[in-house]
C-alpha cells in the first residue's frame, strides 16, 4: 500500500457564541484544516488540524515530495521524515504530523477492517465520559443568545449543559475577568451542581502567588484538578508545593523531553493528553504509559475538534488504563460539523467510541464544501485578538482584565 495524494482543505464551522480565554477569543467560529490521504488501493483516511488558510494548505502540499509512495502503515518511519527532533529545530511539523497519523491510522483500519482502537491495544470501554467545559462568552449578535458573563448567566448555562447532554464533571475556562471574580464565579458553579466534580483552567495567565491564593480558595470544592494556573514548571512546582489539590497542564508538559523533567522533579500531577499537540493518538498512548508507570494522572485535552478530530480523542480515551477524569471537548460549542450523520451525540456525559473500520467517521462532502466555501467568505480570525479590546495586549502574568461589567456584543459570529 501507498500514499499516492495528500489533499488539505480548510473550514469554518459556526460556534452558538463566542468563546472568550485568556488571550483573546474564537470568534464565533472554530477555523480547521480538513486531510485527506489516499492510498494507490482507493482508500482515503482523515485528518484534521487547527487553523487554517493557504499557510495550512502550504504544509501539507509541501509534504508531497516526502510521503508520496511511502507505505502509510510506517508510522515510525513517517514520524522521523516528518518530525526529525533534530531537524526540526528548523521546521517543527509536530501538528502536521498530527494530522497525517490519524489520516494513516484510519487508512489501517480500513485496509484491515478494524476500528483504531484495536490497533492501539484494544478499547477498555466503549464510551468515554466528558467534562462540560464552560467558557465565558460573548453573545451571538445575531439573536443576542449565548452570552456567559454574569454568575447567573454561568449557572444557567451549567445547569443547562447538564440537563441537555448529562455532564457530572465541570470545566471552567478563566482567566478572562479578575482572578477575585472568576473565584466568585467557580464557587457558584459548584454551589449549583452538588455532588458533581469541577476544574478550573486560566491558561496559566496568573502569577504564582495568584495561583496559590487562588488555589486556597478552593480547596473544599470537588476539585478534579487546577488546570495550568501559571506558566511554567518552576511556577507550577511553587504552587503545588503550597496547595492541597492536583495540577494538571495541557501547556507545559506537551512532550517527552518535558514529561521526563516533570518525572524527575514534579510541578505537574495530571497531564492532559492532546492528540495534536503531542504529534498523534500513538505517542499519547506512549506519554500515558510513562505516566501510568509513575502514578501521574492523565486526562485527555481539546484543542477544539470537529468530528474526525473529536474520534481521535475517542479512540484514545478507549485504550488509556489509567483514564480516570473525564476528557474535555469544546464541541458542544460548535453548531454543525463535517461528518456523516452531522455530530457525534452526548449520552449521560458521554460519547460512545466509533466502531466502524478506521476512526469510523465518514466526511459529509456537501459539508465540507458549504464550510469550505464560508472560509473563503470569510477567512482566518485572530484566535490570540479580542474584537471589542483591539489595543489590548495581555502579559504572563496578566494584570490587565476584561470587565466583568462590560456587556458590548461583537459582530463577528457567522
Ligand atoms: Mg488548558
């Protein structure tokens, strides 16, 4: 078997609102690359990865000359003409890599007629259960629906979610109002739904002594976790020093030289696994057993997904022994997507893991077009700008807040 093309296409799927983080905001609208892998036996296996535009297109084409003729069943192979440690001191291709893993893992699966799962081990459980991941948001200025800014509004919105899809583990995303409301905030959320689990992530925006006092606050809640409350291992090794709950990351333990730092002198409890960012679903399989070998937790991160993206997750939280916190998905937030049968469904919290051959998706073409054609309308946003603070630049650690007061509405979702 042989790669004999590699196709990139770029999409725009709406969000319901507006998702308001640390740096800035999704515009009402998550921007995605779409692969495509075809083998000289008919076989097409998917990929997906973040951002978009003719940069992301670029990548991919630029690969041709690496990848066509390779047999896409080589994955260590690929991962050295891909992502060379060394040589990609000048190139670092680790989410292209992503892509092209999962595009070869669903090639595989195909071929030999058994789901992912199976060539990773062997699912453990047919359902991965998932946090709700709450935002703060802006309103979709086209109805006025959707804002999160007020506590009522982040209680109802919770409350929601629950009701709707079943979530009994929360997941707020701060670091967007005064670390003093945002603790207002996650008090309430908790208050509100007793007897469930609760974390807490500011994109690791405060500084460590704000993190420990945050950290204080907190300590009677059901915590699962605080989630990169400061950037870095040192800051991270202070607070955990000085707090009485585990620490997760998705930002500073993102690969094995950074894993094996975090073995040998811990800043970090639960590291949180992203099939992108690590380079594919494999060396997460890789990254939790070292972690499993340890007695580190581990949990399983969104970087926002569509459905081929979101079944990587599952096919990985299918095959990790040692998942035992829920995994995180913007997708609730997303109003359509890119497969068959439109979006994978929440039962009770969670998501039954695909079956079919490959990642067990199939790509909807009149989707694919329709948001591919709103992407040429309407082009990449700036994920790191807020549209209503163009003059704002946040620091690490970040003093300068949004308002919790300040109710504006941006025109930008789709
Ligand atoms: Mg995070």
């Amino acid at each position: 078997m042989k790669i004999i093309d590699i196709r990139a296409t770029p999409v725009t799927v709406p969000l319901a609102a507006p998702l308001r983080h640390a740096n800035g905001s999704h515009w009402g609208r998550f921007v995605r690359t779409i692969v495509e892998v075809e083998t000289d036996d008919g076989i097409v296996g998917l990929g997906e990865m973040g951002g978009g535009g003719e940069s992301a297109v670029a990548a991919f084409n630029g690969l041709k000359p690496y990848l066509l003729g390779h047999d896409p069943t080589r994955l260590e192979e690929m991962r050295f003409i891909v992502a060379n440690p060394t040589a990609s001191l000048y190139n670092n291709r680790t989410q292209v890599l992503a892509a092209l893993e999962f595009a070869c893992l669903d090639i595989m699966g195909q071929k030999w007629g058994v789901p992912v799962h199976s060539i990773l081990g062997g699912a453990l459980r047919d359902r991965v259960p998932f946090a709700s991941y709450l935002f703060f948001r802006y309103a979709n200025h086209r109805d006025g629906s959707g804002e999160v800014r007020t506590i009522d509004q982040l209680v109802a919105e919770a409350r929601s979610l629950k009701s709707t899809h079943g979530f009994t583990s929360h997941k707020l995303k701060g670091g967007v109002f005064p670390p003093s409301y945002e603790l207002e905030c996650y008090r309430a959320l908790a208050d509100s739904l007793p007897g469930d689990s609760f974390r807490f992530d500011p994109n690791g925006v405060w500084s460590t002594e704000q993190a420990i006092w945050f950290g204080r606050q907190i300590e009677d809640i059901n915590n699962d976790y605080l989630e990169d409350p400061v950037y870095g291992l040192a800051g991270m090794r202070r607070t955990r020093e000085k707090v009485r709950m585990p620490l997760a990351t998705n930002t500073v333990v993102v690969g094995f030289e950074q894993l094996a730092a975090n073995v040998l002198d811990t800043a970090v409890d639960v590291v949180l696994l992203d099939t992108t960012f690590w380079g594919g679903i494999r060396p997460c399989v890789k990254a939790a057993a070292v972690c499993e070998t340890f007695q580190l937790g581990v949990a399983v991160h969104s970087s926002g997904e569509l459905g081929i993206q979101l079944a990587t997750m599952l096919h990985l939280g299918a095959v990790l022994p040692n998942l035992t916190f829920s995994a995180d998905a913007h997708y609730h937030h997303l109003l359509d997507d890119v497969i068959v049968g439109g979006k994978l469904r929440y039962e009770c919290g969670a998501i039954a893991v695909p079956d079919g051959p490959g990642l067990g998706v199939t790509l909807d073409r009149a989707k694919l077009e329709q948001y591919h054609e709103l992407f040429k309308e309407l082009g990449t946003y700036p994920y790191d700008r807020d549209p209503l603070r163009p003059d704002w630049t946040p620091l690490v650690p970040n003093t300068r807040w949004a308002d919790p007061l300040d109710g504006r509405t941006p025109r930008v979702t789709p």
